[in-house]
C-alpha cells in the first residue's frame, strides 16, 4: 500500500465516520419531534420550560413549540385542582389581570386572543405549530383569569386559568424575542 493510498483511506473513512454521526444526530433529531408532535410531556419539562413549580394536583400535560433559534415560544396547557391555584400563583411575577371579554362557556384550545381582550401585554399566537392542544378534562370549561408576567425564562410569560367543575385547566405560554 503506498502513502498516497493510506492517505484516501483514512480520509475515507474520516468521512464516513462523519456521515455515519450525522446520520446518527439525524436520526435522534426525527425521534425526538414525533415524540413532541403528540404533545404529551412530563411535569418536569413543563416546570423546566417554563421556570415555574407545578403543584403535586397538577397532571395530564401537554405542550406545543414555535419558532426558531431567536423568536419561540412554547406553550402548555395542563390540569390540576382548584385548591392549589393560589399556591400556583403566588410564585408568579404578575404585571396585569385580565377578565375574559367573552363571558361563558370558551375552549382554551384555540389560540390566539380567543376570550381575552386584545390589547393584553401577552397572549398565545395563532401559529399552526401551537395547533393541536387536546382536551384531556371532562365537562364545559369556563375562562376564569388571565395573567400577564414577568418570565423566569423568556421575555414573558402568559397565564389562562380556566374553570372546569372543582378543576382548572391552565394554560402557560413563554416567549422569547
């Protein structure tokens, strides 16, 4: 084998070995969105993405992303019992409240300024990649408070809380400029 044969070699196999990790990466990368394109997340990725402490009532999460590297989002919606809401909103940073302009029965799936008033600080965007929010609760729900604050993580952080019976579906949405 000559030295210039050697060299091909290695650089040959150099390549492959690149190919062959990017392959890998690719594949992790593909993996990793379906598992988020059914939505179903673990509490503590909704505390990490968020930067907030979900009472132990607190269950049935799913979440949504938006975005690129610069401007994202990422929202999420769960349940959990009406007792804990204070606990849950004391650690909240909160600049203003609002009461929903549309009085009744809503559906905190849709997206966009929905029941609550359109010159709000914060609201969740109409994007098709926040689409697809199931409910996991039974009964009519009732849009009960929104709550504009300051972020742990992003630029801000958006709060619905939503009657459904004696539990409430939350709804929190981050975002980053």
């Amino acid at each position: 084998m000559t030295v210039s044969t050697s060299i091909e070699v290695v650089v040959s196999i150099s390549n492959l070995t690149r190919l062959t990790s990017n392959c890998v990466l690719l594949a992790v990368l593909l993996v990793a969105s379906c598992g988020r394109e059914k939505g179903l997340v673990s509490k503590r990725t909704v505390e990490s993405a968020h930067g907030l402490n979900l009472p132990e009532s607190a269950r049935k999460f799913q979440q949504r992303r938006t975005g690129g590297l610069l401007d994202h989002g990422i929202l999420s919606v769960f349940e959990m019992n009406q007792s804990d809401l204070q606990q849950f909103v004391s650690q909240l940073k909160v600049k203003s409240r609002s009461s929903p302009v549309k009085p009744g029965p809503g559906n905190p799936c849709i997206n966009g300024w929905n029941v609550w008033p359109e010159k709000s600080a914060t609201f969740v965007p109409g994007n098709r990649e926040l689409e697809g929010i199931k409910p996991t609760w039974k009964g009519e729900t009732t849009p009960v408070e929104m709550l504009s604050c300051s972020s742990p993580k992003g630029d801000w952080l958006h709060v619905e809380i939503w009657s459904v019976g004696d539990q409430a579906a939350i709804k929190v949405y981050t975002d980053w400029n």
